[in-house]
C-alpha cells in the first residue's frame, strides 16, 4: 500500500505528457457473487486528464481513488463505459492494455509476485486472457512490471508461494533503478 510501496505519481505524469492512456485501479463488490469466484474484484478505469488524477482523494489505504459518482462516465480498459459486470462479453473498438504496473508485498528472482491476498490482480488478469481468448480486446495481455523497493526482493534460494492462479510478471523494477526481465 502507499506507505510501503514506490509511488507511481511520476509514472502517471510522464504517461499523460507522453500522450498515453492511464488506467487506474477500481476496486468493487460483484452485484452477483458466484462460488469459486472472488466477490471484490477490480477493474481498470480511464483517468481523463492529469487534472482529473490530481483532483482524486485517497481512499482508506491512502490510494488515489476514482469517486463512485463518475464510474459510469469513464471506459473500462475492455473498451466499455463504467463496470466490466455490466457488460459482459461485449466487443468493443481499441479496448485493452499495453503496459499494467503492479505493486506486490514481495517478489522473487523468479518473477514470483505476492499480493496483498485479495486476487484482484490475479483474478483480473485471468479476466483479461478470456477477453482476449474470446476475441474481446485487441491487444494481448499486457507486459507486467512490477515495482517492488529493494527491501522487498527475496534473496537468491528463496521463494514467495506461487499457487495455480498466481501470474508471474514480465519484469521486476527495482528501488534502485535496476530492472529485471524475465527474457
Ligand atoms: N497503489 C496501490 N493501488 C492498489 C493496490 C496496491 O497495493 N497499491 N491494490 C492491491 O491490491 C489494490 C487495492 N488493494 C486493496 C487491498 C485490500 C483492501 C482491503 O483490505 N479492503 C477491505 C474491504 C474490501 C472489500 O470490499 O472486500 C477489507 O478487506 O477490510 C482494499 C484494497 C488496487 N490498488
Ligand atoms: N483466477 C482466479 N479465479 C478464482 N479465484 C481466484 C483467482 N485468482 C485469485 N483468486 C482467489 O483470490 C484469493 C487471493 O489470491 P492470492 O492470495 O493469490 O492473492 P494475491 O496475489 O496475494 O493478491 P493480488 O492478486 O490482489 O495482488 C484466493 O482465494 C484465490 O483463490
């Protein structure tokens, strides 16, 4: 969380005067929970403009957080306006990501990435390979970068658990600057 993680405000600047698009995190309860399948899950939302990532308050946990009132305004990284849940399997023009930054508690020099125990990055990258399978998003799955501080990297002949639904990322960015990649 904020407090023990690298701030990504300057990714996000430098991604908007780059002329990028930036989503960012939506955390939310399913209307309809199914067995076997997280209740809280997260989406990727459209920032609209530098301003608009600046105007965000902090949410319990510290993190920037978009207002309920203008989910339904904003696309989705699958290319619909406002919750994925709300439009299931539906194709849309220029939908998907490039490029997903994720934090994490630890990682591994085999690419191995713990969470915070919610699954919303699992879960939602596993929601992305069906959209993708199914044809929904254009773009293959992103490139996954995690940023993890120095302190947070185990040493060489440890591991942090990785379970059947845990992704491993494409490149570890590191404190110090230094960047691993998996190829
Ligand atoms: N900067 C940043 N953004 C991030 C994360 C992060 O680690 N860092 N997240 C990384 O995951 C997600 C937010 N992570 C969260 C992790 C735990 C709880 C939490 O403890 N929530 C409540 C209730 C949640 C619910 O509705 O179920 C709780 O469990 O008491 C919330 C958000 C998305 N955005
Ligand atoms: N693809 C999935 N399908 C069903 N459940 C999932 C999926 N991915 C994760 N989960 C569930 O979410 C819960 C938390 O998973 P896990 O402990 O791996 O989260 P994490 O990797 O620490 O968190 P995060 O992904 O948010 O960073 C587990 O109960 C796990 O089974």
């Amino acid at each position: 969380m904020p407090a023990n993680e690298i701030v990504t405000t300057q990714i996000l600047e430098h991604s908007f005067l780059d002329g990028k698009k930036v989503f960012v995190p939506c955390i939310y309860k399913r209307s309809k929970p199914e067995p076997g399948i997280p209740t809280s899950i997260m989406d990727m939302l459209e920032l609209k403009s530098l301003d608009d990532f600046r105007a965000l308050k902090p949410d319990n946990w510290g993190i920037p957080t978009i207002p309920k009132d203008s989910i339904p305004h904003r696309k989705n990284c699958f290319g619909v306006s406002g919750l994925s849940e709300e439009h299931p399997d539906e194709k849309a023009d220029d939908a998907g990501l490039d490029l997903l930054v994720m934090p994490g508690m630890g990682f591994d020099l085999s690419f191995g990435r713990l969470g915070h125990g919610k699954g919303y990055y699992d879960y939602f990258l596993q929601r992305y390979a069906e959209h993708s399978q199914k044809g929904l998003v254009s773009k293959g799955m992103p490139f996954l970068a995690a940023l993890s501080l120095n302190e947070q990297i185990l040493g060489q002949d440890e591991q942090v658990p990785m379970g059947p639904t845990d992704w491993r990322v494409d490149a570890l960015i590191q404190g110090d600057g230094t960047v691993l990649r998996a190829d």
